[in-house]
C-alpha cells in the first residue's frame, strides 16, 4: 500500500479569469508537488524582484500568493480506490505548511 507521501498528484492552477491561463503539473508525490508550488512562488518573486539576490518570505506571503490565484486544486491519487481525490486551496496550504515544517525539522 503506498503512503499519503507517495501518492500520485495533479495540481490545477489558473492565474486569471482567462481560460487561457488554465495549466496542470502532475507529480509522483504530494511532497513533490508541494515542493513546486513552493518554486513556483518564489520563480514569482524572482521575476517580480529581478534585482535582488536574496528574497526573505514567511508562510503568510506563501498564502498570499496562492489567494491571488483565480483558481488552484489537486487531484490525489486514492489507491484503494484507484481514483483521485479533489483537494482545495485549504488544504494545499495545510499540506504546504506541513511540507515545509517537516523539511526545518530535518
């Protein structure tokens, strides 16, 4: 049986209202995945800050970021019943939260 850290994960994102921003990654792990939507903010912060070398940010800015999304989800694979679960932006970020939690942690 595999473990909730070796699930099969999709995430769906839109950046705006226009379909066209419509885009999916899909990743062998919820780890995995957490760890791009932490790469996806700070890619964000890069191209928004391209001056500056060293950027600081807290769990909060994380949060933020993801709220100015017209919309992002995740599908996560169920083994047993070899289907995918719908996840909301709620628990994305709960999961983030742990994610990186247990990284400090080490």
């Amino acid at each position: 049986m595999a473990t909730r850290a070796g699930k099969h994960t999709i995430i769906l994102t839109q950046h705006t209202p226009s379909y066209q921003t419509r885009s999916y990654m899909d990743f062998p792990s919820v780890g995995a995945g957490m760890d791009a939507l932490v790469k996806m903010y700070e890619h964000k912060l890069k191209e928004l800050n391209p001056g500056i070398n060293n950027i600081t940010y807290d769990i909060s800015d994380l949060y933020n970021y993801l709220d100015t999304l017209h919309d992002i989800c995740a599908l996560v694979m169920d083994p047993q019943s070899n289907k995918y679960d719908p996840k909301d932006k709620e628990w994305l970020k709960s999961k983030i939260f742990q994610h990186l939690k247990g990284q400090a942690q080490g």
